[in-house]
C-alpha cells in the first residue's frame, strides 16, 4: 500500500501518450511555496530512429510558481502539446 507521501507525488505527476510522442508532466514543490511546472517530452515511435527527448524543461514559463498542482499539471501539459505541434510543424 502506497504512503501518503507516495499518493502525494503520484498525484503530481501525468503521462500523455500523444501520437508517436509521450509528455512527462510534472507538479514540483517549489521552494517558497506552490508549484512549478515540469515537463519532458519524448518521441516514443515513428522516424525510423531511437526513441529520443525532443523537449524538457523543469522550470517552464521561467520557474512561475502556481498555488495548486493541478494548475502546473495542466500548465505543464499545455507546453507538452505545444512542444509537439512546434517539432510537427517544423518537419512539415
């Protein structure tokens, strides 16, 4: 059985599979309150190449902190997608 603690950081944390990529986002304990968004993303399948991290950043929007982690979650996730459409674009 998880521990508080345990339940906290999962709960923090989100996977996104979003075509031939996979967003890690996080919600991380900053130091002087809140949260800051996290957010790595990478190129799981398709290129006919390795897997490879594409993006990655654990101070998106320059480290702003969020009262709540679900605001960084979904902060994070926004950047993910956005990270996505960008590398899409630019292969096109």
């Amino acid at each position: 059985m998880a521990t508080a603690a345990e339940k906290e950081l999962w709960m923090n944390l989100q996977e996104r599979e979003v075509g031939d990529f996979r967003i890690y986002a996080g919600a991380l304990d900053a130091a002087r309150g809140g949260y800051t968004a996290a957010v790595e993303v990478h190129r799981v399948r398709g290129a006919d190449q390795p897997p490879e991290v594409v993006f990655s950043s654990d101070r998106v929007s320059g480290g702003h902190r969020f009262e709540a982690p679900a605001a960084a979650l979904r902060h994070a996730l926004d950047i993910g997608h956005q990270a996505i459409r960008l590398r899409e674009a630019v292969a096109s």
